[in-house]
C-alpha cells in the first residue's frame, strides 16, 4: 500500500463509515478487501484503532488543516519500508491530533500483555509553571506566588518577572564586575513544576519537573558557566569570546552556537544531551565529542555514545507533549511520576514493550492512565502511588 493510498483512507467515507460500524454496505466492502489484502490487515488495524480515539470532530479539522502534514510525513517514511511506515504513521497521526483533541496513541511494538483490572484514580492535575528562586543572600522567592515586575536586586542586576511567567535577568553597564561575579542565583523546579529563565547574556533556558539550576547573575570573565540537575533545554547567545559551558554530574557541554536539551535526572540510566541545531563539545570520562545537529550523546559511567534522534521526541516537553518513540514503559512512566509528582511501584518486574506516541502535558493523570488500558497497560491508584500490575 503507497504512503497516497494511505493517505486518502482518512478522507474516505466509506472507510470511516467501516472504522465507526455506521454504514452496512461499506462494513462488508472493507471485511472482503481485507480477506483479499490480507498484507495490510495490521496497517488497516492501526489506523482503524486511531481514528476510533478521535472524535468526528477532530478528524474534520484534521482534514482541513493538518492533512498535507500528515501526507508529507507519509510520503517520507514510504521510503524506510512498509513496516516502519505504520510506526510512522501512527506518531504522526497521535502528533497532529494533539492540538484538535487531545489525542493520544501508544503503538504496541511487541505482543506481551498485561492483565487489566481497573479501579478508580483519582483526578490528579497535570504539573504547571511552579519553582523557587534562591537569591545570592540565601532567600527564597516562590515564583508561583511572587507578582509580576521587580523581585530582587542582585548586584547590578534587576531581576523581573514578566506577566507571562519569564523569570528575565536584566543587567546594567556596571553589571560584569567583581562585585556581580560573586552573586549565583538558582531556581528549582519540585516534582510537577517547570520554569523558563533568560539569563542576564540573553540565553534561555527551559527548566522540566524535579531539576534546577545554578548559575551567575551576570558573567564575568572568560567563559560563561552554569549547573544544572534533572533536564533542561538550553537556546544560548553564542559568544565565540566567551564560551557557554554547562555542567551536569561530570559531564561538561560546551556550546559552539547552539540549541541542546540535557536529560540528567539520577533515576535514568545516563546522561543524554540531544543537540537540535549548531553543534556541541560533550566532555567526560577522559574522552570529548563533537555533535551536529539531530544527534545525542548518552554519556554512561565509563563512556560516551553518539546516535541520531528524533529531536522534536526529546525536547516535547519543553513545547508542552510528551513524546516517544520506542521507549520502554519504565522511562514512560518515570516522566509521568515527575510531571504529576507521584510514586510508581510495578507488583512484579517492568513489563518489557516499547511504545511509540504522546499525550498533551495539559492531561491529567486520569487520562494519561486511561491511554494506556488501550495497550494493555493497566495501573491502580493507592494514595500518591501508581500501581503497575502484571
């Protein structure tokens, strides 16, 4: 089947009318193609599940303004072989949707199953903009609560707070002395918070759930340094003078003009920094690598490995989804644990399936939990503690 074909199903009443079980006619034209094609029983299937998900009225505006995307995205993973186009197929699809409906798809990628026992959850809100800033002296700002405009004075530097949330470092001609250089700020994120920060040389930075970061009011001297926990997204003023470098445990990024997102939360198995556009030094364990563009380095305890990436998957959250793409079910349900601050306990080992797809950050847990009794992924609720059954 041509990615076109594919295509035009999602215009195709009479297909739709099959996936809804509306129409008799077309029910049974679509049961005997499939009995004479039976090669694209488990395509059809996919697609059928997707469409199922959605409402009417999500597939209407779909068609009229995302569907030359979608079609785009399906010509090109045409090329890559049929099977990995349904892969394809179904990611995009769960992308587009995000914005109409709230749409969200996991494509089982292996055939173990869990039972599904379900019980009520409880409605847990998603996380939101939440952080503390600690300010050179040692006081701490509850940026949530704290109203707009001036929040502190740090040296020469005015620290505001816009009406959007921004947390701007806004420094003056006298703001790169002796005295400034020795004022560090850091603002932290609990489980369930972000933040967005542009420091004082214009870079910004996007801070995820659960991490935080440490840097100087304004920069002094040669290089420009910061240090962070947990996962941030970094779009950094190039200053080929004064190099932006930023640590993590002992792994040291250096930027050459760049855009990277930094995934170091102690609970994954390493440290991964994914480059979106310029190009990055990662230095650490006695080596150093330069990435391009699309590429991630996952630098373990006694090596540093480069592959390519989906980058629009990694840095999801920082444009408000989730997003995977073959990922396993553990990593799945750590970032759900940081984003609505709750504990995750399996009653046996974590059942070993990947998944491709997303769902909205905007979601509560609820639905998150619920997406995944559609894979066989079944969770009970007890307190503050996601229950993974077998």
């Amino acid at each position: 089947m041509k990615a076109e074909e594919i295509a035009q199903l999602i215009q195709d009443e009479r297909f739709l009318n099959y996936c809804f079980q509306k129409n008799k006619e077309d029910i049974q034209y679509w049961e005997c193609w499939l009995l004479e094609h039976p090669e694209h029983t488990d395509a059809i299937a996919t697609l059928k599940k997707q469409l199922i998900l959605t409402t009417t009225a999500a597939r209407e505006k779909m068609k009229q303004e995302h569907f030359s995307e979608l079609q785009a995205q399906m010509a090109a993973s045409a090329k890559k072989g049929r099977n990995r186009l349904w892969w394809r197929i179904s990611a995009a699809a769960a992308i587009l949707l995000f914005s109409v409906s709230g749409y969200f798809m996991l494509h089982k990628q292996q055939q173990s199953q869990l039972a599904i026992q379900n019980k009520p959850i409880g409605n847990i809100s998603p996380g939101g903009n939440r952080a503390i800033l600690t300010l050179g002296s040692g006081k701490q700002v509850v940026l949530t609560d704290a109203a707009n405009g001036a929040i502190a004075q740090q040296g020469n530097v005015a620290v505001n707070k816009t009406a959007d949330g921004q947390l701007v470092y806004n420094d003056s001609k006298n703001a790169r002395n002796s005295t400034a250089e020795q004022v560090t700020n850091t603002v932290t994120t609990p489980r369930g918070g972000q933040w967005f920060i542009i420091l004082s040389d214009g870079t910004k930075v996007w801070l995820n759930a659960a991490s935080s970061i440490h840097y100087p009011v304004a920069f002094t001297g040669n290089q420009r340094k910061v240090v962070i926990t947990g996962e941030a997204y970094f779009e950094v003023v190039h200053n080929a003078a004064k190099p932006f470098r930023v640590e993590v445990g002992n792994i040291l990024v250096e930027d050459i003009g760049t855009a990277f997102n930094i995934n170091a939360y102690t609970d994954e198995p390493a440290i991964k920094t994914t480059l979106v556009n310029g190009s990055a030094k990662i230095s650490g364990n006695n080596e150093a690598r330069v990435l391009t563009a699309g590429q991630q380095a996952i630098a373990s305890a006694d090596a540093i490995q480069v592959k390519k990436v989906n980058t629009e998957n990694v840095i999801g959250w920082k444009n408000g989804q989730i997003l995977f793409e073959n990922e396993d079910l553990g990593t799945i349900m750590r970032q759900a644990s940081r984003w609505y601050d709750v504990n995750v306990t399996y009653q046996r080992t974590i059942p070993n399936r990947v998944f491709v797809g997303g769902i909205p950050r905007k979601s509560t847990l609820a639905e998150f939990l619920k997406i995944l009794e559609y894979e066989n992924v079944h969770c009970t609720f007890n307190g503050n503690t996601i229950i993974v059954k077998p």
